[in-house]
C-alpha cells in the first residue's frame, strides 16, 4: 500500500498530475474503510489481495 501511495505522490509532486494522484488515494480509502488490509496494520489480506483490491476501487472510480 505504501508504494501505491509512494505513485500518487509522484504523479502529484513530480508529474503535475493531481487528479489521477487523488484517484489512487481515494481508491486506498475505500479499501481500507472497507475493512480491508494487511496483517501489519491489523487487517488479514495478503499483500497481493490488498493490491487486487486497491486495483478494483481505482477501475471503479475511473470508469465513472
């Protein structure tokens, strides 16, 4: 998750790309207040499965 981040903050600071960086944190957020996440932050989702996750809420919030 943190690398995810790591590409909206380059697509922010680096790219001037601002909305698709917004998508991508919002995209997190969904994720996470769905109740999912990796066991370091108390969740039970592998890394892969978060990151499948992460990668459906993005596809769900560009496609509208």
């Amino acid at each position: 998750m943190a690398a995810i981040l790591s590409c909206a903050m380059m697509l922010r600071y680096s790219l001037n790309m601002p909305s698709e960086a917004l998508a991508i944190e919002k995209a997190v957020r969904t994720v996470l207040d769905d109740g999912f996440g990796t066991g370091d932050i108390g969740g039970t989702s592998s890394t892969s499965e978060l990151g499948d996750k992460i990668e459906g809420a993005l596809i769900a919030l560009l496609s509208r």
